[in-house]
C-alpha cells in the first residue's frame, strides 16, 4: 500500500500482480504482464472536490516511459464529498516484469479553482521477486 496527502486529500494505492492475465498468447495483453491496482482518494478538506482529470507517468523495468492522461478516472469525474472516499481500480499492462507508476489528479473545488493533488509511486513487481535497491 502506498499513501500520500497533497492539498488535503489522500491518494492510496494498492497494487496487485495478476498472474492469471499476464504473458497470455493472444488477445490484448498478448506476451505482457498485468497489474491491477485498487486507489482510494479521500477528500480531508471541508469543501466538496470533483476529480477532472488524471495523469500518469509508467516506467517499465526497461526504463521505457509511457504518459496516460484524460479526463476523470474510469469513465467517470466523481463528486467526492467533504470528508468522503472515493474508490476505484484499474490496470497496467507492461512488456517487462516491473515497473513504476506515479502521477497526479486534476480536482475543482465548489468555487470551480483547480487543484493538483499527488499519487504516490508505487512499484509494479511480481510476488516472488528479488528487490534490489540502488
């Protein structure tokens, strides 16, 4: 699990290897490994905020970068109440067996000010594997 907190919300993040989706033959995740990863953003503030937009920046085990950005968050641009959570999950397919995936949401607080609001890196690695730190 991996947490932060930027201009009072909370972003954590949980990311899951999915064996059962990864290195298939055919189809769109052809030869490529699959996380899911669960994010739950918690509104600390005293204002509602909508989540606009997101923005991620992957990085493979082979260092190649991928930049995914959009509006909202699962087809979808939530209203997340003073002092409520909202959850969703999604997933990264990559060619390697690793990775690391950080990034940032584009919120509107109820005067219709826009804000960004950090997520934390967090690590794509598989169950068993080796941990080497630099």
């Amino acid at each position: 699990m991996y947490k932060t907190i930027s201009n009072s919300v909370q972003v954590t993040v949980t990311p899951d290897y999915q064996p059962q989706h990864s290195l298939a033959k055919d189809g769109p995740y052809k030869g490529k490994h699959v996380w899911i990863y669960e994010v739950e953003i918690c509104n600390l503030s005293q204002v509602n905020i909508r989540l606009r937009n997101r923005y991620w920046h992957i990085i493979d085990g082979q260092g190649r970068v991928q930049e995914v950005s959009g509006r909202g968050v699962v087809g979808e641009e939530p209203l997340i109440p003073a002092g409520d959570c909202y959850s969703y999950s999604s997933g990264c397919p990559l060619e390697s067996d690793s990775g690391i995936m950080s990034g940032y949401f584009e919120m509107e607080n109820e005067d219709g000010e826009r804000f960004k609001v950090d997520i934390p890196a967090f690590s794509l690695d598989l169950p068993d594997q080796n941990k080497v730190i630099n």
